[in-house]
C-alpha cells in the first residue's frame, strides 16, 4: 500500500492542512484503517480503491470515520491526477456524501461539493466561554458557524476545548471579514479528535455560503487563519452545490508495510 502526504490549500510544503492518502487495490478492514489513521495522527488519513466508474474515496480522523472532508478530498485527487492518471483533468470519487468530482485546472484543484441548508440560531453565554469571545451571530448548518466583529478576534482566539464540545455541530468555526481576503477563519473539531483543523474544505461548503449571501458574491476568498494557514477559492454554482478550489503540495511518498 503506498502512502502519500499531501498538503492541501497551499503550494508551499509544511503549511496548509497536511493529509495522509493511501492507494489500495482492495479494502483492508475498517480496524486497520482506524489503526492507521490513529498512527498517522492527521486530521484526516483517505482511503481510495480504483472501482468501474471513478474511485471510492473514505476519510477517517484518528478517532473515527466522517462523510465528508475537503482537504483530503484535494489531496487524493492531486495524487490520482499526478501519478495514477497523469493524463486525466478530472476524478469522480464515491463517497458517503455522494459522487464528488475535482477538475484540475491550472495549479487549482476545484472539487464540486454540496452546501448544507443554513439557520440563524441564538448567540449563547456557553458560545462566549468556549471561544473566549462573544460572537455577534450564529449560524448552524452541519457545523456550527460564528461570527465575530473582527478578525483579530478571530485569529488571536485561544478556545476551550472542553466547552467547545457541549455546543452545536459537527466543528465549531470561527468567522469574521477580513482585510486581505473575504472572510477568515479558523476551525475546531474537538468531538472528532481535532482540536483545530489547520484549512478545513467543508466547512467552507458553509463559511463560503454565509459570506456569499452576505457580501452579495458568487466567488469568496477565503483565508483559513490557523498556524499552518491556507486560501479556499470558492464559487457558488446554485442548486445547492459549490465548488472550492485549492493548490496541493506533496510531502512524502511511504510504502505501509504493516499488515491490514
């Protein structure tokens, strides 16, 4: 089983959101997955096996398995279209949330993703103490998405992550404007065994939404403001799809010797 590291949403090594990806003929068991994603200790290890019609693709954390990630979703298709199918300018995966479809374009990789139907939801006393700071407003879709009056608020925030996990969503983002960029944030997913995820892709199905409807945009630039950092270029395709573009950058190529 070959392994690659792949940092995703940027194009410079050791930055971005870094992903394990590993190419497989055939499915080991979902434990050695589970043990393989542990040992790697990334906020998301990929799965793909080649199948009839595209790939299927599997995210786990090094907790548990999720239907939906972007950064590794970039970083699988970055290794399909470099050195499985160096030909090709798209690759269709099968995932838990549908067929999702990444078109290389340039240095851009744009992946074709679902958004998640948005509602306001009250600003809570239990939201202030787990960011250390009181949002102006709250948005809930699959994750939770708050909104701060700045985006030094934003940047300089340093989250309980123990609070974090007694309110809403799957992560618990953090958003504000930003001056270089359309929007900043930052990501949290502590209930997933991530305290902070450096880029995250599908939350920005939901940041780059709200901004959207807010800033009256089809196109968000997007800076994710973690140590790591990383940029989401996202366009609203209506019909309640988005696409969301990012560069890669490969770390290191590894054979997995320990038997599935």
């Amino acid at each position: 089983m070959k392994q690659y590291i792949v940092d995703a949403f940027t194009d410079k090594p050791f930055s971005g959101n870094p992903a394990a990806v590993c190419v497989m003929e055939s499915w080991p068991s979902e434990d050695f997955m589970m043990k393989l994603a542990m040992e790697n200790n990334l906020s998301e290890t990929a799965f793909i096996v080649k199948e009839d019609e595209g790939y299927h693709l599997r995210w786990f954390t090094p907790e548990t398995e999720v239907e939906l990630c972007g950064h590794a979703t970039l970083a699988s298709s970055f290794v399909v279209l470099n050195y499985y199918e160096p030909e090709a300018e798209s690759v269709v995966f099968n995932t838990l949330s549908g067929a999702l479809t990444v078109t290389r374009k340039g240095d851009l990789y744009e992946m074709d993703f679902p958004t998640y139907d948005l509602k306001e939801i009250p600003v809570t006393d239990d939201m202030e103490k787990a960011y250390g700071v009181r949002p102006v407003k709250a948005v809930l879709g699959l994750d939770l998405i708050c909104v701060f009056e700045n985006e030094e608020q934003v940047r300089s925030m340093v989250p309980d992550q123990a609070a974090l996990l007694k309110i809403e969503g799957r992560l618990q983002n953090a958003t504000a404007r930003g001056s270089d960029a359309d929007c900043v944030s930052r990501s949290f997913a502590p209930g997933v065994g991530v305290p902070e995820d450096p880029v995250c892709g599908s939350a920005h199905c939901q940041i780059a939404d709200y901004w959207s409807e807010i800033l009256g945009k089809q196109e968000i630039h997007a800076y994710q403001a973690s140590k790591r950092g990383g940029h989401l270029y996202c366009r609203m395709l209506g019909g309640g799809r988005i696409a969301i573009s990012g560069k890669a950058a490969l770390v290191a190529i590894s054979e997995i010797v320990a038997e599935a």
